[in-house]
C-alpha cells in the first residue's frame, strides 16, 4: 500500500472500474464512485485527523462512467469542487462540522462513504447487485485510511449500516461503551481504525434528539483531545 497519493488508490482499480460497469449494463441504478481528493495540507500536519464516514451518496457524477485516468482525476474535481457540502442545508454536513470543531476547533476534517456507489436517483442503499459489484471491484475503504491516517474517524452511519462496514472491513467490531447501548453509541475497533473510532446515529435521526447527539460528540472529543481509551461496560464501577 505504498501510495505516493490518494489517486495512486483509485487508479489501481481502474480495471475494476470496468469490469463493473460491464456487469452492471442495465441492471440497476447506480452513480459513482464516490472518491475523495488529496487531503489538505492544513489536515496533513494536523495533530487530530478527523474522518467522518457516511452512508452514501445520492447522485454524484450522473450517468458518466469512469473508465481511464483522466476519468478519475475529474472525478476527485468534483469532491474538491463540492467542498463538504458548505453551500449546502444538509444536517448530515453540519454535524460533520460540528464534529471536527468540538474535537479540535476547526473544520478541517475529510469525509468518505461506506457506499462508493449509490443511487443516480433517490435515497437509500444501492441495489444488492451494486453493492456485490463493488466489494468485488472497488473495495478501497482499507486503503483509503491507510493513506490518510486519521487519528479519530466518525462513522455517522447507523447501527443498520454496520453490515455494509463488515463487508468492506472484515475485522470490524461495535463495542458498547459505558452508559450507552451499541446500537447508539458504538465504540469500532479494526486493524485499519485509530483507537478513536465511533459509530454514532446518522444525523437524520440523530438530529430529532439533539441532547442525545451532542452528549455523543462532547464524549469523542474529550477521549480524543485527552488520549483517553473509550470506557467498556465492564471498566464502570
């Protein structure tokens, strides 16, 4: 995995790419993949790398296929031309700010998907053949953050996503912390993952019990800001 960038990932699977497009010619709804740019500097030299981790995309490129280097260099245009979604009214976004900003008071923080492929249009998971047609071809969630090396990452995903994060990190695991049930609070573990990993509720439904979700992030930043390991259940005395 020795990458000299974050292109160098992508433009490995470029055959992958490929091979599932033709696979997927007229079988089902799907745009992508969703991939991120080469992070900035100012994350780069950051003593708290935060990555936020969401569900998927619901369009993205459109119908355009990626099939050669070039494709993907526009493509990773598109993920610095969004810019976090800053234009956009999106809880999603506002709470991955928020996430950064509590942990080290900036938003400066990078973001990517467990889908990298989702829905051209509506909302919700890709179709089981996309999802299949990915893990196949574009698994790249592992190499993504040996490249970046985040120090704390946020999957605001859900607890009914954690099947899709197996899929792409076999080694994952959602542990309770101390005051809180797994499926609201999860501290995540892997060989791939800083020890500050956490699974909280997407902000879509986060966002409807707002002293709950802040209470989530207040705990991540002190554990991260002070080095201190999430506290299991059996440590509470």
């Amino acid at each position: 995995m020795n990458n000299s960038s974050i292109k160098d990932i992508y433009t490995k699977y470029i055959s992958g790419l490929n091979k599932l497009h033709l696979n997927l010619i007229n079988k089902g709804d799907y745009d992508g993949p969703f991939i991120m740019a080469e992070p900035s500097d100012e994350f780069k030299r950051s003593k708290h790398r935060i990555l936020v981790i969401g569900q998927e995309t619901n369009g993205w490129i459109g119908d355009k296929r990626i099939t050669d280097e070039s494709g993907i260099t526009d493509n990773m245009s598109v993920y610095s031309i969004f810019n976090f979604g800053k234009t956009y009214n999106s809880l999603f976004f506002r709470y991955a700010r928020k996430a950064s900003q509590a942990i080290r008071d900036s938003d400066c923080y990078m973001w990517t998907n467990i889908f990298k492929f989702g829905k051209s249009s509506g909302r919700g998971t890709p179709h089981t053949l996309v999802n299949d047609s990915e893990i196949a071809n574009f698994n790249v969630l592992t190499e993504e953050l040996y490249y970046i090396k985040p120090t704390c990452v946020v999957f605001m995903t859900g607890p009914d996503y954690d099947q899709y994060a197996i899929q792409r990190i076999p080694d994952i695991k959602f542990i309770e912390i101390h005051g809180f049930s797994t499926r609201e609070f999860a501290h995540v573990i892997s060989q791939h993952l800083p020890i500050h990993s956490y699974r909280i509720y997407h902000p879509g439904y986060g966002n409807r019990k707002k002293i709950m979700y802040d209470n989530y992030f207040a705990h991540i930043a002190k554990n991260a800001q002070q080095g201190i390991a999430p506290e299991p259940p059996s440590a509470a005395r």
